[in-house]
C-alpha cells in the first residue's frame, strides 16, 4: 500500500517515460494485430479448414478494400468477367459417407475448364474415403491441367437440418472466393444431383442474363413452417461437438415471429450472383450477421437463411428470381424428403425444362446413364462431357476432350432450348416481379 502511494508520487523518470511510451506503443500495435486477427476470424467463419491453406495477399487486399466501403457509396462490387466472354461458375459438390462415387460422377457430368468446383466431403466420411478421393481427383489430366477443382481438406461435421448446413455453403464460398477472384454465380449441390444439360448450355444461356440475377425459390407463406421451424428453438451439436453427428436439440420454449426482418423459406437449391455472395462473406452490412445469429436455432435453417436475407437487403430483392432450377419430385403432400427419381420418370424430368435435377438414389445407374448418353453425350466413367472446348476425334471411342481447344468456344445443344424455355418463362412479366419477395 505504502509502497504503491510512494511509486505514484515520483514522477516517472526519462527511461520510465521511454519505456511507458514503448510498452504503450507496444499495446497499441498488439490491440491492432488481435482487432486484425478478430475481423479476418470474422470474414472467414472461424473455421478450422482456413489453417491449412495460405492466404493469398490478394484476399488481404480485398478485406481492407470492401470492409471500409459504404454501400452508399459505392456501387456493388463489379463481376469480374466483361459481358464479351462466357461467365464462370462456382460450384459446391458435396456428400457424405459412401458418397465419393456418386461425387466424382456428379464432378465430371459438370465439368468445364472455365467453372470453379469446391469438393466437400463431411466429417461422416471416412479419412480414408477423403484421401482417396482427393487422389483420384489430384490425378485426373483435366483436372490438373486446369485446376479448378478443390477438395476441402478438413472436413465440417454438418448435422442434418441444422445450421452447420449454412455454415458449411459459406465456407465453401469462401474457398471459392479466395482461391479463385473470376467467377460470376455459385451454385450448390450435392452427390445426389446430377445436370440435365451440358456446361456449354449453361454457359451459353447464363451469359445471356444480368450477372446479378439470383435463382432462389422462396416464398413468405411459411404455412406449416412457422409452427415447426420458426417457432421452436433447438441447438445443433454440430457447433460445438467434433466428432459425432448428432441429430438437433430441442429447447422446450418456444419464440415469436421477428420484427425486424420478413422470414422467407424455400427450396435449400440455389444459383447465387457474385455480388450476393459478397454481400454475405466480406460484406459491410450488418444484415448477414444478424441473420445467421437469428437461424442459429432455426429448424432446417438452409431453407431459410439466404431467401429471408435476399428479401430483406433491399439492394437484392429486386435481383430475384423465384425458382430453384431443379427438377425434384415431391410426394403429394410433401414430406421431410424428395422422392428418389426413377428410370421411368425421364420424360417428366426432361420436360421441366430444368438444369438440374435430384434426388438420384445411389442404385440409379440406369438413370444416369440415360441422362449421359441422351442429354449430355457424356463418354464412360471418368471423362467430361465434351463441349466446344473438346476437338479431338470420337473415333474408334476416344475421348474428343483428350485434344483441348480455346476454352472459351461453346457448343451448346438441345439442352440450351429448353434452359432458355424455363428460364424466360421464369423472367416474363407475369412470373418475375409478380413472384418477387411476396
Ligand atoms: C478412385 O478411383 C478408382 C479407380 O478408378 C475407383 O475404383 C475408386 O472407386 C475411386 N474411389 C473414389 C473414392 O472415388
Ligand atoms: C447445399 O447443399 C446441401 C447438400 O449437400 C444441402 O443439404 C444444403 O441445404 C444446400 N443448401 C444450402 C443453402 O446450404
Ligand atoms: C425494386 O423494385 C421496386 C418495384 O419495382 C422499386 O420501387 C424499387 O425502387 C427497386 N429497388 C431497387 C433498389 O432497385
Ligand atoms: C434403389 O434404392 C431405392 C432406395 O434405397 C429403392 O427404393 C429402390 O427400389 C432401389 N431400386 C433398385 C432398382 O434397386
Ligand atoms: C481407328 O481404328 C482404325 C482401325 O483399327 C484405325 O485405322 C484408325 O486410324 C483409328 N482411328 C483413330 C483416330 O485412332
């Protein structure tokens, strides 16, 4: 006490001062360091994949440039690519255990040397069914000609149905984004999904529209939902267990409706524009975040999450187009899953007109077969299906895609007809604003 009183009353001597001015200094720069640490913690989800990579510095001059950038001020950030060329896709392919196969075959019905493809395999997935599909995929001559294909090392423990669904697709956005800076959508599936038309139809309808346009089906009328989803509370395991799923805890209160914010859902299915997946990951918008606190306890919050944030950021809504661009079969009334597609529903799925469609049970061979040899003109196991890119001979069976052409001449088919039906259909007066947020 005494000796306190005593060292407060001397004044500090020049090297005290010195030395204060250095420790002050010293605090100052460490403060900085861990408020840098914090926002990057922040842009990147705290997730434990990001420690195995290395960060770019074009990623370090992309967080300092959108964090301090005012929506008001500037416009949104600009796509990358220039409306001359084909624009690139981003995509999400993941599964779980037992689903490696059906994966690489969903990877290669998909493949184009310009798109963007982030591979995840969940925690359930074996180490060994990991490694092995990395091999595969890190062997594959296109894919490492080109390299647009990554595989997450570390895998997220996703429980079914709750939040970690969500976390997982913006993580995987975030490679996405950080890996790569060119691509103009992203879009999510799963081992269970498979494409009804080729990439250069994609490529050749899609550089048709806006780039900012999103592909959401949503709807405000949460009917059964709103008892079952909105209103209870539960907590997923998957956020703080590591090594087991689990399946949701329930909380025996119940919450009311938000004020602040419309609640939207709808399909879990998505294209998403650039701009939009900015917004979410480095956006300077408090809305995101808010939104992902609020869907934390939300049942099946996949389904919810990004339709209620696209509706409620004003400089989105007028941007979305109310459809999932799957074909999936439902039975009448719905339930909790999609019915399997079967052989016989070819015809069904073909006249919907959809890019894609689900869900294709692992046993459905025959139906994937079908869709290659008569939709994509897809070759055997382990090739891609040949676009414009692909100038080498089908004779005697070998594979056009082993000559390599510019990859930016597309060849698109039968399939852009009927992407191009569904989706200014999806765009006319009477489906597009009257279907908009509503
Ligand atoms: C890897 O490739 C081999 C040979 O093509 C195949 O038999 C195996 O099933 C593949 N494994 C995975 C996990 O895709
Ligand atoms: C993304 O894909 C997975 C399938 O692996 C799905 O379960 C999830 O709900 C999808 N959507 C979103 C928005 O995360
Ligand atoms: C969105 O569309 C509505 C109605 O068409 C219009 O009033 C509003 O100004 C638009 N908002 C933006 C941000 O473009
Ligand atoms: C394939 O699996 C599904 C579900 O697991 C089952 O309903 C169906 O009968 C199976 N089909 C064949 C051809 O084995
Ligand atoms: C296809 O096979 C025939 C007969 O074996 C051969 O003469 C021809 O050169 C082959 N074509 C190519 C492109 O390999």
């Amino acid at each position: 006490m005494k000796k306190a009183k005593h060292h407060l009353a001397q004044p500090p001597s020049p090297q005290q001062q010195r030395k204060r001015i250095v420790i002050f200094r010293l605090g100052i720069a460490t403060l900085l360091f861990l408020f840098t640490l914090l926002l990057f913690a922040a842009t990147t989800l705290t997730s434990p994949i990001l420690s195995s990579y290395i960060l770019p510095t074009s990623i370090t001059a992309s967080i300092t440039r959108s964090l301090f950038v005012e929506s008001k001020l500037h416009p949104l950030p600009i796509p990358p690519t220039s409306d001359s060329v084909p624009p690139r896709l981003a995509y999400l392919i993941s599964g779980s255990k037992g689903d490696a196969q059906a994966l690489t075959r969903t990877l290669l019905a998909l493949y184009h040397p310009r798109n963007r493809y982030v591979v995840h395999l969940d925690r359930e997935a074996s180490e060994e069914e990991r490694r092995e599909l990395r091999r595969n995929l890190s062997a594959h001559a296109l894919f490492m000609r080109f390299g647009n294909v990554r595989v997450i090392s570390k895998a997220n423990l996703i429980t079914y149905r709750g939040p970690t669904m969500v976390s997982n697709t913006l993580h995987a956005a975030a490679i996405a984004l950080r890996e790569w800076s060119d691509w103009d959508w992203f879009i999510n599936l799963s081992a269970s999904d498979y494409p009804l038309v080729t990439q250069d139809d994609m490529l050749h309808v899609f550089s048709t529209l806006s780039r900012n346009v999103n592909f959401v089906d949503h709807t405000s009328d949460l009917g059964w939902k709103d008892q079952y989803r909105a209103r209870p509370l539960m907590i997923d395991p998957g956020l703080y267990m590591s090594n087991k799923k689990q399946d949701l805890f329930f909380i025996t209160q119940k919450r009311s409706g938000p004020t602040q914010f419309k609640l939207f859902t709808g399909s879990a299915w998505m294209v998403l524009s650039r701009s939009f997946i900015d917004y979410m990951i480095w956006g300077w918008d408090t809305l995101p975040r808010t939104l992902l606190m609020y869907y934390t306890n939300f049942v099946s919050s996949p389904e919810g999450y990004f339709h209620t944030l696209i509706c409620n950021a004003k400089e989105f809504r007028n941007s979305t187009v109310n459809s999932d661009l799957h074909f999936i079969a439902w039975d009448n009334p719905p339930k909790q899953h999609p019915l399997y597609l079967m052989l016989n529903d070819f015809e069904k799925i073909v006249s919907s007109n959809a890019p894609f469609a689900r869900k294709f049970p692992r046993n459905g061979t025959a139906l994937l077969d079908k869709i290659d040899s008569e939709l994509l003109s897809k070759g055997g196991a382990g090739r891609a299906v040949p676009g414009g890119w692909c100038l080498g001979s089908r004779e005697n069976g070998t594979d056009p895609c082993s000559v390599i052409g510019k990859t930016t001449t597309l060849r698109p088919g039968p399939g852009s007809k009927r992407l191009e039906t569904l989706i200014s259909s999806l765009l006319s007066e009477e489906n597009y604003r009257p279907k908009q947020c509503v």
